[in-house]
C-alpha cells in the first residue's frame, strides 16, 4: 500500500466516487477567480451547467493526503480548487496510505523528475501473523502464522534489509508484463511473477512494538522501493509472515512536513481567497522548490532573451562557471530554464513560461 514508486495505482477495488472529495463543494461552494459556483435563477434552481474558466497555475501543493482517496483523486480536487490547466503528481500514495503527495501545478510539471528521484520517508506498520495477496491490508490472506517476532529478532534482521538489497514488487503493483500492467493481470485472476530488482533502503529502524500482532518501523528509501514488499519480506524472514496494515510518508525529494497542508486547510483557504482576504498563492510553493538539490546560475536579461527561445548562451570571462552538469538558470529572480552546462555554454533542456498565478509560499519554520 504503498507510493514509494510512483508507479503503483496497486488495488483490487472501485476507486472512490468523485464526491468524496467534494465536501466543500455543495451549491454555495465559491472560490477564487476562475472557480465559480453554479448559477441560479430568481427561484433557487440551478440553471444551465456553468464551465469554469481554466487559468494558467504554477508551483507544488505538498498535500497530507487523507487515508481512502487515490492519488489521482487527490490532484483532480486540487486542480480543480485552482482551476488549473495542469496538474500532475511526483509519487503515487495507494488509498490506504496518508502523507505528502505533491502536487505540481502548470510548469512545475516540468520539475515532477527531479522530485520522484528525490528519498522518500515512510513510517509504516507491520500486521504480523498474516501475509495477503496484495502485501496490505486490502488482500486476500494468502498465508497465517501464529509465530511472533521479538523485538531483538526484528531489530536483528533489519541490517540484512538496508543498502542495496534484490527486491520482488508486489503482484498488485504497476509493473508492466508483456504490455499488461501485473495488477491487472493479478485481478483477471492470472498468475503474476514478477522477477527481483535492485532498489536501496539508506535506512530501517524499528520504532514500536506496541502489541504482539504489530510493529512500526521507518525507512528512508529510494526510488522504485516497495514498502509492502519490505513488509512482507520482513515477514518470511521472520518465519511469521506479515503484511502493511498502515503506511504514512513524510518526505517526498524536498518536501517535507513543514511543506504539507491538508485538503481541509486548502479547502478553507479557497473560501477565505473567494472573498478577498487570503491568497491561493500563500499555498502554492515555487516551481524551483523541486530543485533545491540542482545548482543555480543567474544571467543577465539579453542571455535570458536568447534562451527563452531555445538557444544556447555561452558565458566568458573569469566569472564563467568552470563546472558541467543539470542547473537551473534564473534571470532578474525569476526561474527561467532548465539547462545542461559544459565548458561555460548554456543549453536549454525545458523553458519555463511563468504567467500567471505563481506559488510564494515559504516554508514553514520548526
């Protein structure tokens, strides 16, 4: 039940009706420019169907996605709260799990790379006894234990789970076989092998043994990592069998708790923009925040010019950087290129377009 992988819209069931995530939205629902509320005639009713008008918005929501909601749920409601013409995640959260997702907004897309690369933190809990079809608590119990493990034994064997380790995804994941996604396969009732692959966890440790049946670790991973494959590994190794009955992510590449806002505070947030006394901006965080890892180099407004239209700018003098690889480039403090620099020439990779409503949220402090 997992993001970590970006790839894994994993389960076995219906995703949640679009009201679901619409408990704001009723008929006096009301937001700032370019989102508005059905109209009405004199005697109450809804007139023709009113399409709100698409704005062009950029930069990240981190959202705490609540448990029961997809992640493609999650950005269809905060696209729709902005009225944004883009929208996009860097890192599938399955309905089970809670936590940071982010969201990018308009150019910020541009960025999602360079975050679902970034580590992931996860805290998550083991169900021992039991191993499930989907390694959560979503499946099908494949097989019991009445083995428990202690707490000397889990913390034992976890130096064997850290570094880079082989690891099977689970059989519900989005792994492609032979063009088929495995989790569909898995629901037609096909038999899924999936072979291992190399994944890193910089870090496991055990938190709690609140009860016999549970424990609950954390986990700095990488990317392509499996959380419910962790579990379940865990479990085998253990001679107990387990699988992820909770899983929350803190961290996300740059994004972390202090950059999180709950679909609730946005929601409000949004009213509070409709009648002029807040800002959808105060919620959105700048498309250079995904590049907090990348170097930035500033040019001047004529280099600027060169490079809005695609063409490379080479820098001379002593002031010319002397090293290569991925930059972003700003000109007069504003985000204007991803580039690759190599002997003191500037290529541009992706141009950003910046109209529009722009995120300038900072993080928070502490």
């Amino acid at each position: 039940m997992t993001q970590e992988e970006t790839n894994s819209l994993s389960r076995p069931h219906a995703e949640e009706p679009p009201q679901a995530a619409s408990r704001s939205m009723g008929p006096h629902a009301s937001f700032e420019a370019g989102v508005a509320r059905p109209p009405q005639d004199e005697g109450g009713k809804k007139s023709k169907q009113f399409k709100r008008d698409k704005r062009d918005v950029h930069g990240w929501v981190i959202l705490d996605k609540p448990v029961g909601m997809t992640s493609t749920h999650a950005v269809s409601v905060v696209k729709r709260l902005f009225a944004a013409r883009r929208a996009g995640h860097a890192g599938t959260l399955d309905p089970l799990a809670s936590g940071a997702l982010p969201i990018a907004l308009g150019e910020a897309t541009k960025t999602v790379p360079f975050v679902m690369d970034g580590r992931k933190l996860y805290q998550f809990t083991v169900r021992w006894g039991e191993e499930r079809d989907t390694d959560d608590a979503e499946g099908r119990v494949v097989a019991r234990s009445d083995q428990r493990p202690s707490a000397d034994a889990i913390r034992t064997l976890l130096p064997s789970f850290t570094g880079s380790i082989q690891q099977v995804p689970p059989r519900y994941s989005a792994i492609k076989i032979e063009g088929e996604r495995a989790y569909d396969l898995a629901r037609d009732g096909e038999t899924v092998e999936l072979t291992a692959r190399p994944v890193e966890i910089r870090w496991l440790e055990l938190v709690s043994n609140p009860d016999p049946d549970h424990a609950v670790l954390e986990a700095e991973c990488g990317k392509g990592t499996y959380v419910r494959s962790l579990a379940r590994d865990l479990g085998r190794s253990l001679g107990c069998f387990g699988h992820v009955s909770a899983l929350r992510r803190a961290q996300v590449g740059p994004f972390g708790a202090e950059t999180m806002i709950l679909l609730e505070q946005l929601e409000a947030l949004c009213h509070r923009a409709a009648s002029g006394e807040a800002s959808l901006a105060d919620a959105i965080l700048p498309v250079e925040t995904a590049l907090d890892d990348i170097p930035a180099l500033a040019i001047s407004r004529a280099d600027a010019a060169r490079l809005q239209r695609g063409q490379a700018v080479l820098l001379r003098g002593r002031d010319a950087p002397n090293f290569r690889g991925t930059i972003y480039v700003t000109a007069s403090g504003q985000l204007l290129a991803l580039a690759e620099l190599d002997s003191g020439e500037i290529v541009p990779k992706r141009v950003f377009n910046l109209a529009g409503l722009m995120g300038r949220a900072a993080r928070k402090k502490g």
